[in-house]
C-alpha cells in the first residue's frame, strides 16, 4: 500500500472517541486507520509525526461573514474571502460556510448566490459553502427556496432585528413555511429590533451614545424575547426545524433548553465571544472608542451568563460552536470603521458603529486550550463534535467533513502540538497569549488580545494536503485550492423525521 501522507503517532480525538492511530491518506481521502506506530515506516510520499499530540477533523465554522456590505453605512465587512480563509487555515478550520445575502433592493435569491460564487471562486483557501441570507422575503424569493438545495445550499438565515434586513413576523412564516417544503434549516437572528430602536433613540436623547451604550441598547430580555417569538413561530408552522444562532444569555438558552425539551426540533449555537469575553470587560474598556472592538451583536454578557453558555455548550443544549467572524477595521476610512466618526458624526455614536467582529482564526485555539486546562471546560470529544461534528451533520456535510471515517471522509485535519507534560513540546507555548500580529485576517485588531492560549494547530490538512505549517512556512496551501461544497440536507438528530410524517404547512388542520 502506497499513500499520500500518513500522520503517525497521534491521539485521534472524534466527536464519539479519544485513541492513538496512525492515519493514511490516499488522494483526499483518509483510507486507513491503524494501529497505532503501524504506518510509521509505510511507503508515502510525506509522513507527519504528531509526536503525541492530537489529531482531529477539521475545524468547521458554519457562520462566517465575508465581503458582505455593512448595515451600519459605507463600506463592507473587512476580510475577503481570500483573507477570512488564509485565516481559517491558520486557526484550524478546513471548512467555512458563508453567507450570500440577499439585499432587500433584490428580489431574487438565486442572483444573491450567484454573486458570493462570484466572490468566493477561486479565491479561498480552504472549502466553502452558503447559507442564503434572505433579506426580502417577497414572492420571487419565496419561489426559488425549491431550487437552493439542487445548489448545494440547504440553510437559509433570517434577521428578527437591524431596519435594513429585519423581517415581519409573517415574512418569517412565509419563509419557514417554504424551508419547510423543502427540508432547508432556518437559521433566526433572534433579538428585538423595535425594542432596540426604542431604546437606542431614548439613549441618545441623554446623550449616551459611547460604545458601552451599545449593551444598554440590547439588554438580554430582547434575546429573550425573541428566541420565544422565533420558538412559536416555528411550532406554529408544524414545528418546522430552526438554528438559533449567536445564542449569548442565560433567558434565551433556557427558552431553547424548554422547547428541546418538549420534543420540539430547535437547535442552537453559540460563539467564543459568549465564552471568553464579558459586559464588564467592554465597560472597563480604556475611554474613547477602544470599546467599540467588543462592539457585536448580541453584546458578550455578564460573568453569570457565561457560566450558562458553558453548561450549555456541555449539556447539549448548543450544538454548534461558531465564530460569527464579521470584521470591521477599528480604523480604516474606506470601509464601515469601528470607530464610526465622520464628517457627518464627528462625537460617533454607537448607533453607528458596525457590528461584529474577527474570530475565524481564534475560535479553535482559545476553546481547545480551555477544554485542556485542568477545569477541563469541554471534555474533548465534546470539543470535535461541538466544533466540527455538529457543524457537518447539522449543515448537511457529513460524513464527507466532520469525520474520519475510511474511504468516506476527506482528509481534512488539524494536528495540535504535544500536550503540557510532554517533552516534545515547545516551550514557547507556555504562556502563548494571542496578539493581532500573529493572525492572517485582514483586520487591525483582535478582540481577543492578550487572551491566553496554551496550543495551536500544527498543521492544518485540507483533503490530504498541508496547507498550514505552523513550525515552517505557515501558510503553505493556495488561494484557490478551496473548494465549493454542495450540502445535503440536515441529518443531526433526524430533523426532517417529523417533516416527512406530518408533511406541508396546511392551515386547515390548525
Ligand atoms: N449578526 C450576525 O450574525 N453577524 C454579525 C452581525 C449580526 O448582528
Ligand atoms: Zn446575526
Ligand atoms: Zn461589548
Ligand atoms: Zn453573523
């Protein structure tokens, strides 16, 4: 047997198992599992030593904005899709999922995919996919959701708040009705945006318009409120599956726990700005417009809310773990800048300030180092499946991503440097904190500085070929080398089981 790579000497970590094998890979592949130190001396072309460390399927980010046009004004999110994916592999993760959003001004869903294609082809540098964002759910949208799945596209994303995407309630209907018919996942951006301009025009009328004022425009309750809106929205329209995504309070998780609970088909995800940062943070943030780089929506929460993020992440309740990268220069007068002051604004106000923010690249190293600190946050095994496992069931790309499953996966890892106690590892991870230098996004800040991380992706491998050297070269793979993957539908936990036995939305038998 002749292979193509063989990765000897690992700990291989799935999202059900945690057991030294070798790995061979023909093509883009995996082949062959092992025993482990059995494939050391096969014939290939390039063998990698993990020297003890872990192995594990490729990271997957399944909410990754990339050369979208800002809400909040000129300008579009900063990283292309040549950058947002040169960070990607950087950080681990082999496969994004991207959105292509549909303007409110375009009526059809169909031209707003063809656009991102335009975007993305050739261009990236690990595998994409999308995720049509509907910004006009008017009837030439509603006609086409039929033809997203022969696309390759299985996931729609609706906005419950920000005016220039904000659907009605009936809007959202009419759109889970037709994701319904055609076994598409919605995903709901769920926070009270009437409530949110309310709040934010009283904010200003007392002249509270600082980045921390940002928080106080979106108080937890419009979560809250949201999420159950979007709950009964979807069980009115025969429980039809929906994602809740960017879940970051406790009221809105126990909303989704409940609902789980009664047997209803709601899924969530969470985001490491909900793990790893918090309000007081943000407040405490040095005065002027340093703030602003916390600025995103939902607002990180207070330390309690944190806790229940994390119980969730365990528990089940989230089922995936994103980043919701969607970056904006802090300063940068082309495009939508954080710090938001013009000639118009010349004070900036928070109204203004565009939000989201970097994190394709930091999501797998800052949740893996919690998951080996001896609070041990995520049991490992819990780590793959909440960051890559979930992801490719969820999105319809599994066992192809999310697995290493011989024959059937592609060769899509990442192999993490030796645990602490090992002598083959490096003594400058100790202490490893993360510093906008040492990413590859194209964004002048990290909302994450100074956070300590104690590993890194080694090397990222991208259907059977290195494309991060971490040790080496660092980015050795090529813009273009990422590939366009067509989605299935849904299969994590059998979602469209209830579909298939009830059928379509029928009014009459309500
Ligand atoms: N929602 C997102 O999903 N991303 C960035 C901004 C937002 O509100
Ligand atoms: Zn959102
Ligand atoms: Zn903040
Ligand atoms: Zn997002």
């Amino acid at each position: 047997m002749e292979y193509d790579l063989v990765i000897t000497n690992g700990v291989c970590v799935t999202a059900s198992d945690v057991a030294a094998f070798d790995i061979g890979i023909c093509g883009e592949k995996i082949t062959m599992l092992a025993p482990s130190g059995s494939l050391a001396s096969a014939t290939t072309k390039t063998l990698i030593d993990a020297e003890g460390g872990y192995v594990m399927p490729g990271g997957i980010d399944c909410h990754v904005h990339l050369q979208e046009p800002s809400m909040f004004g000129k300008g579009s999110s900063s990283d292309s899709f040549e950058t947002g994916t040169r960070s990607a592999i950087a950080g681990g993760t082999t496969t994004i999922v991207a959105f292509a959003p549909q303007q409110r001004t375009e009526p059809s869903l169909i031209a707003a995919l063809d656009a991102a294609h335009a975007l993305a082809r050739d261009n990236c540098y690990c595998d994409y996919g999308f995720h049509l964002l509907v910004g006009n759910a008017g009837e030439t949208a509603l006609s086409e959701v039929p033809l997203l799945p022969a696309r390759g596209v299985t996931s729609l994303k609706v906005y419950m708040t920000y005016e220039a995407l904000q659907l009605r309630d009936s809007e959202i209907l009419s759109v889970l009705a037709a994701a319904r018919q055609s076994k598409v996942l919605t995903m709901i951006h769920a926070e009270n945006g009437d409530v949110l301009t309310w709040l934010t025009e009283r904010l200003e009328k007392r002249g509270l318009v600082a980045p921390r004022y940002h928080s106080n425009s979106r108080p937890p309750i419009l979560e809250d409120e949201a999420t159950n809106r979007a709950i009964s929205l979807a069980a009115l329209v025969f429980q039809t599956p929906i994602l809740l995504v960017h879940i970051s309070d406790s009221g809105a998780t126990k909303r989704i726990r409940e609902a789980q609970t009664r047997g209803q088909p709601v899924f969530a995800e969470t985001c490491p700005q909900y793990l790893f940062l918090t309000r007081e943070e943000h407040l405490d943030a040095p005065p002027g417009f340093e703030a602003a780089k916390h600025v995103c929506s939902p607002p990180p929460r207070d330390k309690a809310a944190q806790q229940d993020i994390w119980t969730g992440l365990r528990n089940g309740t989230f089922s995936v773990l994103s980043s919701d990268h969607c970056p904006f220069n802090f300063d940068d007068d082309v495009n939508g800048k954080k710090t938001c002051i013009s000639e118009e604004f010349p004070v900036g106000q928070f109204r203004h300030i565009p939000n989201g923010i970097p994190g394709v690249e930091t999501r797998l190293p800052l949740t893996f180092s919690a998951t080996t600190t001896p609070e041990g946050r995520l049991p490992l095994s819990k780590f793959v499946e909440v960051t890559s496992t979930n992801a490719a069931k969820l999105y319809g790309l599994y066992p192809k991503k999310g697995a290493m499953m011989p024959g059937l996966s592609d060769a899509d890892l990442v192999v993490w440097y030796p645990n602490k106690g090992s002598a083959k590892r490096p003594a400058a991870l100790d202490g490893l904190t993360i510093t906008n230098s040492m990413l590859h996004h194209d964004v002048d800040y990290t909302p994450f500085e100074g956070k300590p991380v104690d590993n890194w992706p080694r090397y990222t491998v991208l259907r059977g070929k290195v494309v991060w050297d971490r040790d080496g070269a660092g980015i050795v793979g090529s813009k273009g080398y990422g590939a366009f993957v067509e989605r299935e539908k849904s299969v994590l936990n059998d979602i469209w089981q209830k579909v298939d036995m009830d059928g379509a939305f029928d009014e009459e038998k309500l």
